[in-house]
C-alpha cells in the first residue's frame, strides 16, 4: 500500500492564491459582459459582438474556481462552514415531490 503524506501548508496557500487568481478573471470577465459598472464603449463594442462566447469564458472560469475548492477538499482542506450552503439546514430539498 503506498504511504500517503498530508500536503504541506504551501500546496494549500498555492491553491488558495490561483482560486483568488481566477476570481480576478471571472470579475474581468462580467466587466466586459456589463454586469460590472463600466462605461467604457470598447467593453460595450466587445460585449455586442461576442456575447455569447463571453458568457462561456465567465462560465468555465467559475468552473475552474469550483475545481480548485475541490482540489482543496482532496488535500484535506474543508470548505469554510460560513460559506456553505444552508439549505439543507433549513429542510430545503431539490426533489420536487
């Protein structure tokens, strides 16, 4: 059986950096959709040509977000008990019975 190691504090602030990394992207990425406050007529010049593959950037980009919370997850990092979703506290369930 291969011995396992618990990761180094180092892996988990790395990851925690990139997430904060894509965050940044995925900000950029509604300024030039318009959900951020912007006048600027490039961004709107851009936004009405190329909506539809905008909306796929910002998409992937919070998927990627997501896949590094899960990466934190697997090197034994949890995910912070403030930010997790409540809805099972309250009884709220996605069956539609």
């Amino acid at each position: 059986m291969a011995e396992t190691t618990l990761p180094s504090e180092e892996a988990v602030l790395r990851i925690k950096e990139f997430r904060k990394e894509i965050d940044v992207l995925i900000q950029k990425s509604e300024y030039f959709l318009g959900l951020g406050s912007s006048g600027d007529s490039t961004a709107f010049e851009i936004r009405q040509s190329s909506k539809r593959e905008l909306e796929l950037i910002r998409m992937h980009l919070q998927e990627a977000k997501m896949w590094g919370g899960k990466v934190l997850e697997t090197l034994g990092n949890p995910f912070p008990t403030e930010l997790a979703d409540r809805s099972q506290e309250r009884g709220v369930s996605g069956s539609t019975n």
